[in-house]
C-alpha cells in the first residue's frame, strides 16, 4: 500500500506438487515477475478485501484453513480460508453468467468466459485507450510484445469502424 502496487513474484498452482496439492511456484517466465501500479479505485478495492479476510478469518478462528505461512498475504480466500483456486473464479462466472442471461432484453445470449479472457479484455482496454504497447507487455508480464499484440490484443468492431472514418476524412493521392 506505501508504494500503491502489486508485487507478482509467485504464482499458485493446484496440482500435485512435491507432495502439495495446493503450491506455489515462480512465473512461468523472467517478465512475470512484475510490479502492477493501482489503476484507479484499487488500492480501496484492496483495502476492503484486506478488512473482509481479517473480519473472516477472527470470525472462523481455529476453523481458518491457509494456517501455512505460505499462504499469509494472499488477496482472496474461500469463506473458509483455503486458497482461491481457478475453478472457484470459473464457477462465480459461469454462476453470473446464467444471471446475466436471465434477462430477456438481451439481444443475444451473453457468451461464456474464462476467467484468463480478462487479461485479454484489459490489453483489449489497453489498446483502444492508446496505451503504448509495451507498458501493456509490462502490466500483463508477457515476455514478448508479439504475445501482447498477436494474441491478447483483439481488434473490436467499434475501433476497426473509427479507424475506417478516419481514413474516409483523409485524402489519399494514388
């Protein structure tokens, strides 16, 4: 909270591990280890969570599962204290989802995500916000802008036609 970022240098995986199911192990590469600034209202995000776990974790006492010290430190926990793991996050969205597609002024049905699609959103954001490429690189920990820009940055409709108009206002000499 002093320096108002988030320091990524380990990364949890949910598999048999050394004994572990649940473990952690370092970045997949040398750019993954990352600083991320708070981008607008996150470090209150990241207070009330902060507040929540705390609240949650004196509440259960003894019944707190992340007893390991590995585990301190960690921004989101089951209501039972264990680690969050991705299936969790994929149940919560698909959850949202069929809420979502409840209602009948949708034009279309909403589509399903993963949860890795909003790393894919935010280089999306990123680039229709004319954010310079390699600070998205820096941000989402990718070790080559080739990644960013190939694979995460998806051109939507709307800014491929406002670059169209764009085109269409100036004149071209052939």
């Amino acid at each position: 909270f002093t320096n108002k970022y988030i320091k990524v240098q380990r990364q949890l995986i949910t598999q048999y591990y050394s004994g572990k199911h649940i473990c952690f192990t370092v970045p997949k590469t040398k750019a993954g280890f990352r600083k991320i600034p708070f981008i607008g209202n996150m470090e209150q995000i990241l207070k009330n969570q902060k507040i929540k776990i705390s609240e949650r974790k004196l509440y259960l006492g003894e019944k707190w599962r992340s007893k390991d010290e590995c585990y301190n430190g960690l921004v989101f926990y089951s209501t039972m204290g264990s680690p969050v793991q991705k299936e969790t996050i994929q149940q919560a969205i698909i959850a949202i989802t069929k809420l979502i597609n409840k209602n009948d002024s949708l034009s279309e049905p909403f589509k399903k995500i993963h949860p890795h699609t909003f790393r894919h959103t935010f280089a999306v954001k990123c680039y229709e916000s004319n954010i310079d490429a390699k600070i998205t690189q820096v941000l989402l920990g990718h070790s080559s802008i080739t990644v960013t820009m190939n694979i995460y940055t998806h051109l939507s409709k709307m800014r491929l036609n406002n670059e169209i108009k764009k085109l269409n206002n100036t004149s071209f000499t052939l």
